[in-house]
C-alpha cells in the first residue's frame, strides 16, 4: 500500500442495523399483546393461588374440627370404659363439695321445671320434694337428660322433644305413682312417709354365702352354646 492508496475498510462488520420505520407500529403492537396476554396468565395464576390458599385455609378448619372431634371422643370412650367409678350423679359416693354442687343445680332444675311448665295437680311436684329420697334421684337424673339434651350443641336436635317425651313425662307419672308424697301434696306441708318396705332381712349372709359354695372355685368353660 503506498502512501496515496486510501485505507481499505476493515473486516469485521460494525455497521449499525437499519430498523425498517414502516414496521415499527407493527412490532409495537405484538409487544403490547404478549404484554396483556402475560397480565392476563398472571391475574389467573393468581386466582389459581387464591383459591387453592382457600382451599388449604378450608382443609385446615376441617382438620382441625377433626382433631378436636377425636378428642371428644377418646374422652368419651375413657369415661364410658371407667366404670368403676362413679360419676357425679351417683349421690351415695359424693363428698361435700360435689353433693352441695348436685343440690344446687337439681334445685335450680326443679325450680326451672314449675316455672316453665305448671303441671296439672296429678303429676305436681311439692315443695318438700328434696325429702324423698326417690325425688331426688329421678329428678337429678332428669336435670341430667335435660344437660344432654339442649347443651353442649347449637345445631337443631331431636333430642329435645324426645327429652319431653321419653324423660320428662314419664317420670313425672313415676314420681306420682311412687314418691309416696300424696299427703304432702295434701296438707302442703311435709309428711314423712311410712315405710312399706322392710330392709334385707338377718338371713342374708348366710344364703349367700351357701350359693358361692355352689359355684366352681374357677372359670368353667364347658358352655352350653358352644
């Protein structure tokens, strides 16, 4: 090359694309479209993530409402299975603080039950109820089908009306027949009733012990049904 030659160009190419102007418009408009189409899969996987985050927020309620429900119940199973020992209905084995408890509440029930529903003189219940001892234990025993019946649950129950109808009125008639409170109801005051039945005589022990003797010292196996 001399020194009147001109430079010759270099070889690699460094020339600046040319963007055709006609289609700018065009490749803006594609842009904007994959945009909406993208703003429009993220607003669904949104509402994907929504609901499923429901969902999850659902399941874990019901979970937990399972959790709880097996709870009640193994205490259920518990209590039912522990017979030997008495609950805090059984009068005989309460010591102070439960029996002045039981008194409280059968009161309060009674007092409910003449208040709420004025019972025809036949089967009315008289003041001195708490004095005979049948009273006081169809009546607990009542209180307690009555807490069964409307605590514990809102949800609508049979059990309500079976609770009249099985427990209330029947044991009213018992108590009429059987409480031995008809001079009581009569003369509005307390009468102590006689006793028409004897306790268990002297001979006891002894017949007793004679049919113990009768039975084998162990377990016989030799059934009549197998």
């Amino acid at each position: 090359m001399t020194e009147t030659e001109p430079p010759e160009p270099p070889d690699d190419d460094t020339s600046v694309p040319v963007v055709d102007i006609e289609m700018v418009p065009e490749v803006v408009a594609e842009l904007a479209a994959t945009t909406e189409q993208h703003e429009e899969l993220l607003r669904e996987l949104g509402g994907i993530v929504a609901e499923l985050g429901g969902q999850a927020a659902t399941q874990s309620e019901e979970l937990t409402a399972l959790h709880t429900g097996f709870h009640k119940l193994e205490k259920t199973l518990v209590d039912q299975t522990n017979v030997a020992q008495p609950s805090r209905w059984a009068w005989e084995f309460l010591n102070r603080d439960a029996a002045a408890q039981l008194w409280k509440e059968t009161r309060w029930f009674v007092d409910y039950l003449t208040r709420r529903y004025p019972f025809g003189t036949e089967v009315s219940l008289p003041p001195c109820w708490y004095r005979h001892t049948i009273a006081v234990d169809e009546l607990s025993d009542l209180y307690a089908a009555w807490r069964e019946a409307y605590c514990g649950s809102d949800r609508p129950s049979s059990a309500m009306t079976a609770w009249r109808d099985r427990w209330l009125w029947p044991c009213l008639t018992r108590l009429a027949a059987h409480a031995n409170w008809r001079e009581c109801k009569e003369s509005r005051r307390h009468v102590e009733p006689i006793a028409r039945q004897d306790p268990t005589d002297s001979e006891f022990e002894s017949f007793v012990a004679a049919n113990v003797a009768r039975h084998p010292e162990l377990d016989d196996q030799n059934l009549p049904w197998l």
